[in-house]
C-alpha cells in the first residue's frame, strides 16, 4: 500500500447500511398510508434486482443507464410482487419512495473512519451509483468524501473492468495507487484483475441475520480491517 494516493470505496453496504435504510424508508411510506409492509423483505426484494438490473446494461443489451432510473424500473416490480399496484402510489410518490436509495445512514464507524483516512488519502466513491444519489447520501450522512466519483464517470458497472480503470484514469494515477476498499470479495477480485490495491473491510450485518457471504477475507488483500477506523489506524492514519 506504500504506492497508493487514493482510496475508493464500495458504498452500498460498505460504506452505509442500505438494508436497514431502505427498510424504514419503505415501513414509514407506507404507515403514512395506512398501509402494512414488510419494510426489511421489501428492501432485500428490491436488492435482490440490483444485479439482474444492471447486467442488461453490462451486457450491451441496453445502453448505459443511471441507476437511479434502474432503481426506479425495479421498484415498479416489486411493489407488484408484494400486491400493489405501482399506479396506487402515484409518480410522485413513486420518486419519494425511489429517493430512499438517496438518504441511506452510515454505519457507526464509517464517518470517523473516512475523515481520519482523508488525512493521508484521496477518498472517493466507487460506486455503481450514479452522481446525484451518491451527492444526496453524502449530504444526508456527512460523508466527507473529496470527490463524487458516480457510475456515469465510467460508464460501466462493476465488475467490469473500465469501472476500476477509468476511475484512475480520472483521478490520473495508475491503477496501482488506488485501493478499492470494500465489503465484498468479488468486487476486490475484479478490482485487483484490474490492478487496483484492495482493502476489506467486513460488514457482518449488511443482509442481516442468516448472512452467509462475506464474512471475512477469502484473498489475502492488501489490508484487511473490522472497520473503517482500523483500517485508519493499519493505514498510519492519525
């Protein structure tokens, strides 16, 4: 890690705890309309589309689209999964509930962790999220970030490599100065096929009881941390 100048970060789930967010996001929506739903198996549905979601635009079978607009297409589908009709919310309140993805809460650790890595590093989002969601989130939890690096930098979505490497390119280091710092194995994998350096840290919880992925480092990554403010302290950061 001598090299690196930057340190890019996975964001959801590794940065901010989207399960528990978007749970309560969609719980109090729907209070407000007398309503019942299963906020925690509304936000793990709507999850579970993130990836297929993507893939179409990976895929070339699509051009590529923000995120927010795939978030969007995919709310539409699980509301009809769990029997509502997405024309019963209404598009206003279809982009309330869309915006959720917007305000996700950190992690305990994550804005003392990220201001003490700022010290020494170049911090930076590398998201499959696009710009305005990543500004929205930073707003909402304070993340101190020196950049809004969004999906639209790359054009691309991870895994695929030009998500890592244009996001040097942009930050014009090669990719061995950067470090992705991340939750999950596969997104270093593909991020060290590209290059980069990598950091895990472990976020247990993110899926929430019964997790089973991700638990701990499956590679020997350059630095492995329990959270953001370890890995400051095995980073030199004061």
């Amino acid at each position: 890690m001598d090299q690196v100048k930057a340190l890019v970060f996975d964001v959801f789930g590794t940065v901010v705890d989207w399960r528990t967010s978007v749970a309560r996001e969609v719980a109090a929506f729907f209070a407000k309309r007398d309503m019942t739903v299963d906020g925690e198996a509304f936000a793990k549905a709507w999850r579970k589309r993130y990836q297929p979601g993507m893939e179409e635009v990976r895929s070339g079978r699509r051009p590529f689209t923000r995120l927010d607009v795939l978030h969007r297409e995919n709310l539409e589908l699980v509301l009809a999964d769990f029997g509502i009709e997405p024309a019963s919310v209404g598009d206003e309140g279809l982009d309330t509930l869309n915006r959720a993805w917007h305000r996700l809460d950190p992690w305990p650790d994550t804005v003392a962790g990220l201001t003490r890595l700022k010290t020494k590093f170049f911090i930076a989002p590398l998201s499959n999220g696009n710009i305005a969601l990543l500004a929205n989130m930073a707003k909402h939890s304070k993340l101190p970030w020196d950049a809004i690096l969004g999906a639209e930098v790359a054009r691309a979505y991870k895994p695929q490599p030009e998500a890592y490497l244009r996001t040097a390119e942009v930050l014009a280091l090669r990719p061995d100065q950067v470090a992705l710092i991340a939750a999950h194995n596969g997104d270093l994998a593909a991020a060290r096929l590209a290059g980069l350096k990598t950091g895990f840290v472990a976020r247990s919880a993110e899926h929430g009881a019964g997790q089973t992925k991700d638990l701990s480092a499956e590679q020997d990554w350059d630095v492995v941390a329990t959270s953001f403010t370890d890995l400051a302290t095995k980073l030199g950061c004061a």
